[in-house]
C-alpha cells in the first residue's frame, strides 16, 4: 500500500515542532540546572547536547565537559553525585572495570579541581539542594517572561483599516480594477470601516485615485476613478459555504454576490454587512430570499 503525501507531510510537520520546540526548551532547563549546580558549589561532569551515544567533545568549561551526542532529544546536565547511570557511590569503580577507569572523583580531580572544592548534590545544604531542582522549571519560566516581554515590546505586524474587495458587476466594473482585488486606500488614506469608505465615494465631487492589492501578486497598484452614484449600490461576495449550513443548504456558492435579501437592497452608506446582519437575526427561523 503506497504512503499517503498529506500524511508524510503531517510527519514532518510533527517532527519539526519537536525539534523547534522541545528540544530548545529542555535546553533551557538543564541549563537552569547547570547554573543554579555552579552558583551553589556543586561540581558538574557534564552537560550534554542530546542523549548519548556520544558525538564529539564541544569545549572545556572549568570542570564541566560540553558534549553533542547522537540522540536529538533534548540534553542532559550530570552533577557529581546523581549519575542516574553509574554506582550508586560516585567514589566506587564498577565491577570489571579496566585499570584505567576512573571515578567520577578522580576524574574531577585530574581536571583541576582541589579536592576540597569537590561538591555532590547530597553534600549542599538543603535550601540551595531544593533551588537546584527547581533551577530547570525556574528558567522555562524565566524564559517565557522574555520571550513575552520581547514580543510585547516589538509588537506584531497589522493591517491598517478596512478592505472592500472588488467584485464582478460591481460599481467599478469598466475600470481597470481587477475582481478579487481589495481596495485599501482613497486618495491615499487608510479608511476605517466599509461605511466610511461608501460615504466618500457616494459624496465624492471630484475625481478619487484608489489604492488596490492584487490577489495575485501581492503588489499594490493606484486607479482614478470619478464616482457619479446617485443611488449607492451595496454588495456582499461570499468567499466560501460551509458545508450543510443554511446558505448551503439554499444553494449559495461561493463567488456568488449577494444584492438584496428579502427585497432589501444592500445600499446606501450602511455597511452591507450589517445589514445582512440585522436582516438574518429579524428572520431567524423564518425563510427568507435573496438575489
């Protein structure tokens, strides 16, 4: 049976929000670990990038070791003292363990440290044990405030003012505006609502240069327009039907524009939307037609 495209994608999709996510963020937390072991004396071995099998040695830092290993989930920080994998005795050499081997203790030893600043977990106070443990959740946390901060200071892009999308037999049909196309600016002026933007144009005495964005191309592009509307004709394109909904149900699609519901023209200066609005909620319940 061959794989499906779409359910390959999700995979991926899957896999790259773990890595993007997850792992950065374990980083972080034995990283709190790591720096809240310095602040309270405790010696570290390591401090690894990913799970072992070990990849390769980064660089030295004091005694600490900084090691990429080959398993890319996450990393892991190894105090003097909690080698969750060794002998239980950080000073005790496992059975049938070549002469070379050394302990944790010698091997700290043989990287610089004084033997009587070689601290385990067990030997900190228990105030500065507990803020060890809580290091890693205390720097997700810290993290979240930044990352909060940050955005918060910069800010997301938005999108100034209302859009009036220009459809097929609308009153710009004979210009060079294409349907589809959203109108953004009059005269080169962001306009607040729908409402406003049919008020300047039905009292518009003088020629109007609009700004529009193509649909396309993404690229906007200017058209000058003389309005002559003795009688504002309002409209509403719909860009999609929800399935099994009552507009479905009544055969509307989409693309279709809508003119007038109940024998009531979408004109003048109100917003069509609300119109469409008021009209539905007056006949809810009750069957109503539109063209």
């Amino acid at each position: 049976m061959e794989s499906l495209p779409f359910l390959q994608s999700d995979l991926v999709s899957a896999l790259l929000a773990f890595a993007l996510v997850l792992i950065p963020a374990i980083i972080i937390h034995e990283l709190g670990h790591f720096f809240a072991a310095k602040l309270i004396g405790v010696s570290v071995l390591e401090f690894g990038v990913g799970f072992p099998p070990r990849m390769a040695r980064l660089f030295m830092w004091g005694e600490t070791e900084f090691t990429l290993n080959w398993l890319p989930i996450g990393g892991f920080v190894r105090p003097y003292g909690e080698d969750m994998i060794g002998p239980s005795d950080p000073e005790e050499k496992p059975k049938n363990a070549p002469e070379e081997y050394l302990t944790d203790r010698e091997e700290l030893i043989r990287r610089g440290v004084p033997e009587h600043k070689i601290m385990s977990v067990n030997q900190a106070r228990p105030l500065p044990r507990i803020f060890f443990m809580a290091a890693g959740a205390l720097a997700n946390f810290a993290t979240a405030i930044v990352l909060f901060t940050i955005i918060a200071l910069i800010g997301l892009p938005t999108e100034v003012g209302a859009r009036v999308k220009v459809y097929p037999g609308g009153m710009f049909q004979g210009t060079s505006f294409v349907a589809g196309d959203a109108i953004e600016r009059v005269n080169g002026q962001y306009f607040q609502d729908v409402n406003s933007f049919l008020t300047t144009i039905q009292t518009a005495k003088a020629p109007l240069t609009l700004t529009a964005k193509s649909v396309k191309t993404g690229e906007t592009y200017e058209v000058t327009v003389t309005p002559n509307v003795r009688n504002l004709q309002g409209a509403l394109l719909v860009t999609a039907v929800i399935a099994d909904t009552p507009g479905h149900l009544a055969g509307i699609l989409a693309d279709d524009v809508i003119l007038m519901v109940n024998g009531q023209a979408l004109s003048g200066t109100k917003d069509p939307i609300q119109t469409l609005s008021s009209i539905t909620t007056e006949y809810a319940g009750r069957p109503m037609t539109h063209y």
